[in-house]
C-alpha cells in the first residue's frame, strides 16, 4: 500500500483560505471557494516553499503586497488549454456569415481591429488572422488583430510563434504546410501572419488593461467568461460592449452565452453560431438594458 507524501506545510485555515480565494477572485475574476482548498494547496506548495515562506497564511501577506508574484500566481491557477482552428463551427460562421456583414457595411472606411481577449498562448489569435488572410472581401483592408491575456508566459510564447503538435489537433496538413514552417522544437508561424498580430499581458477585471487595447469591431472571448462568476461575467460584458464600436459583434464560447442576462447586446442569430451586436443606434438610457429570453 502506497503512502501519500507528506507536504512540509500545514494545511489552509479557514481565514487564509477564504482570503486567497476573495483575493484571486476580487484582481483576476478567477472563482475558487472553499471546495478547492486541496487543487489550491497543491498547486501552490512548491511556489510558497520557493520564497522560502513557512505558512500559506505568509504567502497570501506576500501576494497582497507584491503584484509581480501575484502575476506569479494567475499562471499556477489558469486553465492553458487550447489550439488552432478551435470550434470550427463558429469560426466558419466569422467567415461565411459576420465577414460578409462586416465588408458591406464599410466598416471604418477598409479598417478591421479584432480583440482576441483571454488568447492563451496565441493559437486562437493567430488562427484569426489565417483566416483573414485568405478572405477576398477584405482585400487591402488595414487589419490589426489584438491578443490579450493575463499570464505573462502565455504571451511570450505567442510573441515566440512556435508550436508543437498538440496545437494542431483541428489543423489540416494542408494548413500547418501554408500558414507555417517546421523549425527546431515545432513549427514557426509565418512571417506574414505575425504582422497582422499585435500580443500584450491583459488583466480584464482591470479596465484600463481593456482602454489600451482601444476600440475595436469585433471582440473573441470564448471559454473565460466559464471561470468567472456572475458578478465579474457582467462587469466584463459591459467593458466589451464599451470597447466595441457601434455595429461591432462579440463572439463567446459555445457553453458561455448572455442567455438571462441584463444587457445591452443584442443577439444575432446566424445559420452556424448565436453572436451578440452592439447596436448600431443605440437606445435610450431608460431602455438600454434588455433580458434576453
């Protein structure tokens, strides 16, 4: 019978516990409660013995004072999971459906600005911008695609370009040979795509991280809003709508939706995907807020 390891440090107390996890929640939106006490030790037993820190009660006094291992932390408790070409269905409904949308309304006189918000490490960022480097109704449009995200390292490697063959699970041959180039370690991203891309480190619970990126016509945010609570959903929904340009569209993931959510979105139903608009004439301010059925 195996014996499990005994960890040098005492458990959580409830105060420590309850302070880590409203702290996480109130700088990242991230939700942990009490139920994650045993994932959260877990993952943080080698950070906090690192500082050389006796106590996970030291290492939240630590993270209240210190931003840069409170940057630390995002990347012990993120999800990093992702890959190219994720949820084709949608991204064929951008394509076939919103990018026609887009084209015949002129948008800003041949200027397309997308935000890929939560972008991991790139791969969805970067799949945009194949994407519309092989559209013919946006020929000689300026396009700037944006990617943030909240852990430093996640952008460092889509600032790096080079991914390995779990990134691929939904690329073709075919595409991984036109959109890349095999290099030491992986494949590189070609030279072309990487100038349509722009990374930068992103908090959304931090509004002026969002007013850097600008205004922008289409917004990407799919599976973060899953790890958010009600409370730091909606703040972040209005931030998106404040970011969008009137006429702009918001695509989430397809577990995530404004489905019985005050909003001032309204919500497009294509043939492949439900998106969101920001309306092009807005409404009164007594009637702006709307609960989609």
């Amino acid at each position: 019978m195996k014996s499990s390891r005994q960890s040098p440090l005492a458990p959580m107390g409830p105060a420590t516990l309850t302070g880590l996890c409203d702290l996480v929640k109130q700088r990242s939106g991230l939700v942990y409660t009490v139920d994650s006490q045993s994932l959260l030790e877990k993952r943080l037993e080698a950070r906090v013995l690192d500082n050389a820190i006796s106590s996970y009660a030291d290492y939240l006094s630590l993270l209240r004072r210190d931003a840069q291992e409170l940057s630390y932390l995002y990347e012990l408790l993120t999800t990093k999971e992702t890959y190219f070409f994720r949820q084709e269905y949608q991204l064929r409904a951008f394509v076939d459906e919103v990018l026609p949308l887009i084209a015949s309304e002129g948008s800003d006189a041949g200027r397309l600005t997308i935000w890929s918000a939560g972008c991991s490490s790139g791969e969805e960022t970067y799949t945009l911008a194949m994407l519309l480097s092989e559209s013919r109704l946006l020929s000689g449009w300026k396009i700037r695609i944006l990617g943030t995200d909240l852990c430093a390292s996640n952008i460092e490697h889509a600032n790096r370009g080079v991914y390995r063959t779990s990134s691929f699970r939904s690329t073709t041959e075919e595409q991984r040979e036109r959109f890349f180039t095999p290099v030491e370690g992986g494949w590189s991203v070609r030279k072309e795509l990487r100038r349509m891309v722009h990374f930068s480190v992103g908090n959304l619970m931090e509004h002026g991280d969002a007013r850097r990126v600008g205004r922008v016509d289409i917004i990407f945010c799919r599976n973060v809003l899953i790890y958010f609570d009600e409370e730091a959903r909606r703040g972040v929904t209005e931030l998106f709508f404040e970011r969008l340009l009137p006429g702009g569209y918001l695509f989430l993931g397809h577990s995530e939706s404004l489905l019985n959510t005050r909003t001032q979105f309204e919500p497009v139903h294509l043939d492949g995907d439900l998106v969101y608009k920001r309306p092009i004439l807005e409404r009164s301010s007594q009637s702006k807020m709307r609960v989609f059925p």
